[in-house]
C-alpha cells in the first residue's frame, strides 16, 4: 500500500540550534501514530513542519506521492490541525470562528451550517456558541479547535496534544472518535503527553528525544525490546529518562519543605 | 545590584505594582511581542523629537522678532500656551484610552494573583496606582521637553529677562501642562469608573468599545482643532467677546494656572533695547496697552486658577472612588450571554445575501467586519480617521456656518466635507489590514485558506465600502440636504461614493498580501510618506470640491462628472482586475528588517572595511 504520509529526513534548525535531525517515518490510511517525546524533544516543531506552517531545513514530506513543498495549499486543504496551545481570534465567537474556517475552505453554506450546529450541540457548545472566545475557558477553546479541525472531511488528522483541558466526556467522546475515523480511511499523527492513551489507541508510535527518534514501531515490539509486561510508560522512561524520578521526587518534597 | 535581592526584600504590595506596570508598558501600550526597550526607546524618541518640532515651530516668530517687546509677547503667549495645554489633555487622554481595558482589575489578575495570600484590597491599590503612575509619568515625559525649551525660545530675544525669571516661567509651563495631562487622564479614568458603576459589568462590557472609540475620536479631534483654533478661541476670550463654550474651559482654568505662576513675569519685564534705539512712538504704545490689557486679565486668571487647584482633585477623587467601588471584589471569569438582537441578525442576513455568491467573499466580508468593530487596533485607527474628518467638517462648518448659498457661492470647503472624511477613512482601513488583529492566531487562516486571496479581498473591499464610504455618507446627508438641497445632496454624495470606490481600489493595487493575516510590517518611509499623503488628500478633496461645484450648475455637466467618476472607477477595477492575473505567492510571515538594517550600518561597516 501506497504511504499516505511519509517524512524523509526532517531537519529543523533555529538560528545554529536544531531542533529535530533526520526524522524519518510514513504513515499508511486507516493509520494511527502516537508521537511521543519529553519536552523540548522536538515533537512540537515536527508537528509544525508536518502542518506545512513551517518549512523544513532539510528533508521532505510527501502526502499521497507527491512533495507538499510543490503543492502545499492544496496538501493544507486534505489536513485537520488542532494545535497544542488554543491560539484563537478571541474577539470572534466559536460560530463565527467555525464560519470563518469553512468559508475559507468554501464549503457550501448549507452543510456548513448544519456541521457547525450539529457539532457544537454534541460537544455541549451550543449555550456558548454565540459569546466571544476571550470568555471561553481552555476546554472549551480545545473544543473548537476540534471541530475546525473536522469541519472539512480532512484526510489527515493532526492532534497535538489534543485531550489538553478536555473535561472527561469529551476526552472519552475524542478517544472513541479517533478509531473511528481511522477506520474510516482517515491518517491520524496524535501526539501527546499522556502515553495511556497513546497506548490504547495508537498501533505504532514514534519515540523523540533530543530532536532525534530513539524508538519507532508497533507499541508491542516496543515492549518486546524491554523487560515482559513492560508499560508504554516503562519503555519510554527507559529510553528517555537521565534521572531517577524517585530520586528527584523526594529532593523537590525537601525543598518544597524548606522554611526560612 | 542584585535584582532577585531586591524582588526578595520587596513588600507583596509593591511586587504586585511592579508587575502591573509592566503589564501597562508590555502588553498594552506597547504589542506583546515586541521588545520592551527597542519599543519605549522608538516611543520617548517619538515623543521628544515632535515636542522640539512643535516648540519650534511655535515659537519662530520671537526667534525671528529683532526687537521683542514685553506687552505683545504676554497676550501672544497665551495662544501658545492655550495650545500646549490642550495638548498635554489631549494627548493624556488618549493614552490613557489606549490601555483602557487595562485600567481595571480583569479576571487574569484574579486567576494569576486570588490564589497567592495577597489580599484583594492590596491587589486593587497596587493596579489603582499603577495606573496613577503610568498616567503622571506619561504627563511628565510628554512635558518635559517643551517646559523647557518654550519658555527659553519665548524669552530668548527679550533682552530684559533675566535667568531667575526663566526658570520661574519654566515652573509655571511645566506645572500648567503637567496638571492638565493628569486632568485628561483623571477624566478618562472617572470616565471609565462612572460608566461600569451605572452600566453594572455586564452593561458595561457591551458598551465599552463603543465608549473607548468615541472617546478617541472626540480626543483626537480636539488635539487636531487645536492648532487652527487656539488664536480665535483665546483672542475671544480675552476680548471677552463671547463666553468659553464648556471643552474649552478646562483648557483656560489650567492656563489661568501658568499665568498666576508665572504670566506675569514677561509683562513686567523692561524693555532693554539694542544701542543706539531709541522707545519711543507706535512700538512704546502698542507695548503699553498690551502690558495693560494682560494686567487686566490678571483677576480672571486668578479665578481660572481657582477652579483648576479644585478640578483636578475632584475628578481624580472620582476616578479613584469609583474604581475602589468597582474593584472591591476581584472580578470573575467573565462569560456573557451574547444573544443576537433581531436588527443584527436581519443585518447579517442581508450581509450573507449581498455576498452569498463566493464563500471566501462572504468570510473577508464578515471577519473585515467583525475585526474594524471589535479589535482594538483596528478601532483606534478607524476612530483617528473619523476623528481627522471631523475635524476638517467642524472647521468648514465654523467657517462657512449651516446656510444656504447659491451654489456658485458655496464654499468649496463644504463641498469637500466628503472626500475630507472618506479619503483618511479608505486610507486608514488600507493601513488596516496590513495589521494582524491577533497575530498568533494567523495559523488558522494559514491552514484553512485554498490559496487564492483574490475573492477574500472582494469581500475586504465590499466590507469596507458598506462601513467606511456608505455609511459615512448616509450620516452625512442630512447635514448636505440642509446645505445644498435634497436633489444636489443626493448627487454630491453619490459622487462621494463613486469616489471612494476608486480611491480603494487604487490603493489596493500593489497589494499582494492575506489582509488581516499577515505579520506586521512597518511603513518604510512615514516620514516622507504621511506628510505626502495628506498633502495629496487635502490638495485632492479641494481640487475636486471646485470640479464638483462648478458640475453642479448644470444638468450637462453634473451628468459629464458622473461619467467621468464611473469611468473612473472602472479604469481602476480593470487594472486591478489585469494586475491580479497572475498569481504571486503570499508571504504570512515577513518579517520587518532589525533596526540595525534600517539605518544601513552593515552596509556601512561593510564598506568600511
């Protein structure tokens, strides 16, 4: 089967500094990766690059065989973002937020505006749909952010951190969605912190540590590498950890103790 | 000094204060992302290099005086005076404006600081005087300049003033204009406190912006009739020909303190001629009656003065009563039941219909539309653009008065009423939208565009037409069918129309970028550019006021300007049209060149080695 996604040696510097060097790894429809990483790993800047929002410093990204350098409004068009940090127009309302992506993407008015209800109703927005983003709490900004992300069918899914600030049914609601659209066709990149989740829904993931992969595969050969009956978080401290966190939990509960 | 020592030594209090000031400087006067030093060096630069400017300008007629005498100087003074106080009000005033949201306690301070175990009544002092501060700092460095260097360029060709009486005058400018930039801002702030104590907060959230940007336009508009006014309001005034009307008293009270300070000191300076000059004659009895006229004055500074020591303490106990009152309790997270009203929904309605053609169209209506009301950039640079229409339709108004001439009669002045407010409005709006109105929030526009800004800014334009050059208009006619009648009324302001159409859509011709969802660039020459531009505006709206009212003679000619204007427009659109052919790429993220690229040093360091 054809990769629907493939990155081929990403590269990333900021001024001399890099960010991620030589990331590899494809991803088929119907996929699911986990992108894992502590911070500073360089997970937020190869999400960045696979959104096209940045240009890569070396390597390429291809979608469906073709480099999204030579076409890459058209790649943004197949891609749903949801970012790590809500950045949204506070002074506009969710309505008119979701208006505004879907116009953008000319969706026809009458499916636009039945998504947009439709969708606010399922996610508990439709009291808060007509009242400026400034009020919103993170939640509810997460909530937006998803739908956006969904308005326009999109090929490939991209969720950083996507359960941030998510009350409990809606993170249920999410966890049950992702299967479902990758069983439907849909390429889904989700990377995020809490590696419970990761575990249960993603088959393969990739494993960043200092901008570069440490770790890729199915989470089972992952295991398999480790000690029997290893976690997900297990394996993950073991490739990425250098300290020993019951070692600097106890040293954080004497400062914390300290009195003047 | 060690800054963490000093942080560690601080009272909460003053920690608090420290850090709401820096939030007055970081994230409200100044953008978020910008570099606070580079920033407040660009704005001091700004404010020292305009005050030298206008004290010069001001002032040449006693740098070019050969003999200067004492009388005609003191009654001369008093414009000048009259125009820095107005100033200093104004421009407090507006500052003051500018962090208007900040003025208050916002529910970030109380998620931020309600969970530390500082008290809210600490928390509410410490932003009550970290607005003080800001609002007497600004006063002091707005003034500071000109409190010098006026009473020293007045002064410098009376060859009978002496150094002490110098610094005198310089105390008595300095303390006028300071009071009255803490005045305008007192005022702004009890403004603000007043309005939330009646609206209650949910009444004041919905009416806020409308308040800030009315009162922008009203601050900028006295700060640009001050000039053209000053000498007729105080030559008025002294002539006791017609009483102050009320935005003008204020201005007289703060003057009647720098006369009781220090007016008298250049009316009683003697007269020190050159050698071999004799005073004698014309120039010894226009001095005599001058020095006599200022002295008359004198008791009716003395009552100005009074209510000046009264009025500041008053309106800044105001202000600081009713921000304790509505700062008692910190504020919680503000969720408002936003519901449409019937009028908005049908608006929009017809909004959607007039654009329902093309989807990017009705998004770059719709977010053009939503951005000019409710962003605050966006509304300050619409409300200065009103304000500087006004100003010129106040000063044709004064001029000519609301009468109706025979049309070969009419001054050409009213006649440019339109284009005066229409051209800084379209060219406002074309500024505009080179400004993100939240630049980290572009991403979304970055993902969800197909590549193509073309219809998008169709819809920009068409939002732009209905709010900056249809509406203005339809304000105005009333005020046209009172001057020239219903049928030229209608004629003029179809003309109006038509030109604004052209002149924004010449000045999008070259303009290749996302509007409203692409960095920031700065202008690159303002100082050539700004100057320039309102040559051309004024040379432009006069220029065709005279076209117009000799067009309106006859049915011939109104008809022949007509077709010229659509031709016009026209014209314009089919370039626009040819020049949007091809397609070039759109840059999100331009960045502007460091400043050390601005003033060419590499090129030079590279030259010089």
């Amino acid at each position: 089967m054809q990769a629907r996604l493939e990155a081929r040696q990403l590269s990333k510097y900021y001024s001399a500094t890099p960010a991620i060097r030589d990331v590899s790894f494809t991803l088929e429809p119907g996929a699911i990766l986990g992108l894992l990483g502590p911070n500073g790993s360089g997970k937020s800047t190869t999400v960045s690059l696979l959104t096209g929002l940045r240009e890569p410093s070396a390597g390429q990204i291809w979608f469906d065989g073709r480099n999204i350098a030579e076409g890459l409004v058209e790649y943004q068009a197949r891609v749903g973002y949801v970012p790590e940090e809500a950045h949204l127009y506070t002074f506009l309302s969710a309505r008119e937020h979701l208006e505004l992506i879907g116009r953008l993407r000319r969706l026809p008015a009458r499916l636009l505006t039945h998504k947009i209800s439709t969708l606010l109703d399922l996610l508990g927005l439709t009291s808060a749909a007509d009242q400026q983003i400034s009020g919103y709490s993170k939640g509810m900004k997460q909530k937006v952010l998803l739908i956006a992300a969904l308005l326009h069918d999109p090929d490939l899914l991209i969720l950083d951190e996507p359960e941030s600030g998510l009350d409990l049914t809606a993170g249920l609601v999410l966890r049950h969605l992702i299967p479902i659209l990758a069983a439907r066709g849909k390429t889904i990149l989700y990377s995020s912190h809490v590696l419970d989740h990761v575990e249960r829904l993603c088959a393969d993931v990739v494993v960043l540590h200092h901008g570069r992969i440490v770790a890729e595969g199915p989470v089972s050969q992952l295991r398999a590498m480790t000690q029997e009956n290893a976690s997900l978080e297990d394996v993950i401290a073991q490739l990425v950890t250098t300290v020993d966190p019951a070692r600097t939990a106890g040293e954080i509960a004497e400062v914390s103790g300290l009195n003047a | 000094m060690n800054p963490f020592r000093r942080d560690a030594d601080a009272t909460p209090s003053r920690l608090v204060l420290r850090l709401f000031l820096r939030r007055l400087i970081d994230n409200d006067v100044i953008s978020p992302h910008a570099d606070r030093h580079e920033s407040l060096a660009v704005l001091c630069a700004l404010v020292v290099s305009l005050a030298v400017f206008v004290t010069f300008f001001i002032t040449t007629e006693y740098l070019a005086a050969f003999i200067q005498l004492p009388g005609p100087t003191a009654l001369s003074a008093l414009s000048d005076r009259f125009l820095f106080i107005s100033a200093s009000i104004a421009v407090s005033a507006l500052a003051t404006l500018m962090v208007w949201d900040a003025l208050a306690l916002e529910p970030r301070d109380a998620a931020i600081l309600g969970t530390l175990p500082i008290p809210a009544r600490t928390i509410t002092r410490a932003k009550l005087a970290a607005a003080f501060i800001f609002g007497t700092v600004f006063a002091l460095a707005l003034n500071a300049v000109p409190s010098v260097l006026y009473p020293l360029f007045l002064t410098l060709n009376l060859r009978g003033m002496h150094g002490r009486g110098i610094l005198q005058l310089i105390a008595g400018h300095a303390t006028s204009v300071v009071m009255a930039g803490l005045f305008g801002f007192s005022v702004i702030l009890a403004a603000r406190g007043v309005l939330r104590l009646i609206a209650g907060e949910r009444g004041f959230r919905r009416v806020s912006s409308t308040v800030q940007s009315s009162l922008v336009v009203a601050a900028v508009t006295a700060l640009l009739l001050a000039p053209a006014v000053r000498k007729t309001l105080v030559y008025d005034w002294v002539a006791d020909a017609t009483p102050a009307r009320w935005p003008v008293r204020p201005v007289l009270w703060y003057l009647g303190v720098n006369e009781t300070v220090a007016g008298h000191i250049v009316a009683e300076t003697a007269v020190v001629l050159p050698p071999r000059f004799s005073f004698v004659g014309f120039p010894k009895h226009q001095d005599d009656a001058s020095r006599a006229a200022y002295r008359a004055l004198r008791p009716r500074f003395s009552e100005l003065a009074e209510r000046a020591w009264l009025s500041l303490p008053l309106v800044a106990c105001l202000a600081v009563a009713t921000f304790l009152w509505n700062n008692r309790r910190l504020p919680e997270h503000a969720t408002g039941g936003a519901t449409e009203s019937r009028l908005r929904a049908g608006l929009r309605r017809m909004a959607e219909r007039l654009t329902e053609s093309n989807r990017e169209t009705q998004a770059g209506f719709f977010f053009t539309w939503q951005t000019l009301t409710r962003s605050q950039p966006h509304r300050t640079i619409i409300a200065i653009a009103v304000a500087a229409g006004l100003t010129h339709l106040l000063l044709a108004l004064a001029t000519s008065g609301i009468h109706r001439l025979e049309l070969p009669d009419m001054p050409r002045g009213l006649f440019a009423i339109n284009i005066m407010l229409l051209a800084p409005l379209i060219a406002g709006f074309r500024y505009a939208v080179t400004v993100p109105p939240e630049l980290r929030s572009n991403w979304t526009i970055r993902m969800a565009w197909l590549g193509d800004e073309r219809d998008y800014l169709v819809g920009v334009k068409r939002a732009a037409i209905v709010a900056l050059a249809a509406t203005p208009l339809l304000t105005l006619l009333p005020l046209h069918v009172a001057l020239f009648g219903f049928a030229i009324a209608a004629v003029h302001s179809i003309y109006g129309f038509m030109a604004a159409t052209a002149l924004l859509d010449g000045l999008f011709l070259g303009y290749r970028q996302f509007p409203f969802g692409c960095s920031y660039v700065p202008i690159e020459n303002p100082k050539l550019l700004w100057p320039a531009s309102l040559v051309s505006v004024l040379l432009a709206a006069y220029g065709f006021a005279g076209v117009e009212r000799f067009a309106l003679q006859t049915a011939t000619r109104t008809a022949g300007l007509g077709a010229a204007l659509a031709a016009t427009v026209l014209l314009v659109k089919i370039a626009d049209r040819a020049t949007r052919r091809e397609r070039l790429p759109v840059n999100f993220d331009e960045r502007p060149a460091p400043a050390t690229q601005r003033l060419g040093l590499f090129e030079r360091i590279a030259n010089h080695d």
